[in-house]
C-alpha cells in the first residue's frame, strides 16, 4: 500500500462551536471538509447526536503536514482548555493501491479455481 503526503485530520468536538470552528479553519487555509453528528463517551460523559448544545460532530480535512501542523497548533492553543475536543492526524492510503491489490488477489483466485489465465 501506498501512503501519500497528506494527512486526514479528524476533530470531534461540540455542535455549537461548529460553524465559528470552520470559519477558523478556512481562514488558516482548508479549502474542503466533511461533518458529520457523531455521539460517544468520553472524558466529558456521554455526549448524544441530538440537535442540542450536548451533540457533537465529526469534522474530516485533507490536508499538506504543512496545513496539518498549523491546525494542529491552533487548535492546542485556542480550543482544546474551552471545549471538549478530540483531534488526529492520519496518513492518506491511496486508494487505487488497494483496488489494485484487491483485483490482484481475486485474478489470483481465478487462476487458482477456475484454471482460467491472467
């Protein structure tokens, strides 16, 4: 598999920080994201996917480590002592390595039981 340079991030965070959060974030330079409700426990207890000022979403950006880095700093030093929060930092798979790799073992598969030729 194949890892690229970008980075996935992932807030989980309070609902009512949502937009002012995002409105943040474009400013330091994402230019897409991804939300959705999310409910769990934590730390903080139980926090539900209500329409309430308890709901928490799940924010996803795809970024440089360059991007990454500054919103990981922001983030420490704005958020993380007022609010409940929870951030990571991933690697990117790339995708079309993994299909490649799928198609490779069912061909293989093929061979194996059918007798059939690549």
């Amino acid at each position: 598999m194949i890892i690229s340079d970008e980075k996935i991030l992932t807030i989980i965070t309070e609902s009512l920080i949502e937009e002012k959060l995002i409105g943040e974030l474009k400013k330091i330079g994402i230019t897409g994201y991804t939300v959705e409700d999310v409910r769990g426990e934590g730390k903080k207890g139980f926090r539900g996917s209500d329409w309430d000022q308890t709901s928490n979403v799940r924010i996803q950006i795809v970024c440089d480590e360059e991007l990454a880095i500054k919103i990981s700093e922001y983030l420490r030093k704005n958020y993380f002592e007022k609010y409940a929060m929870f951030f990571k930092k991933t690697n990117v798979c790339n995708y079309a390595s993994i299909f490649s790799l799928r198609n490779i073992f069912w061909n293989s598969l093929l061979v194996l039981f059918f007798q059939l030729p690549l």
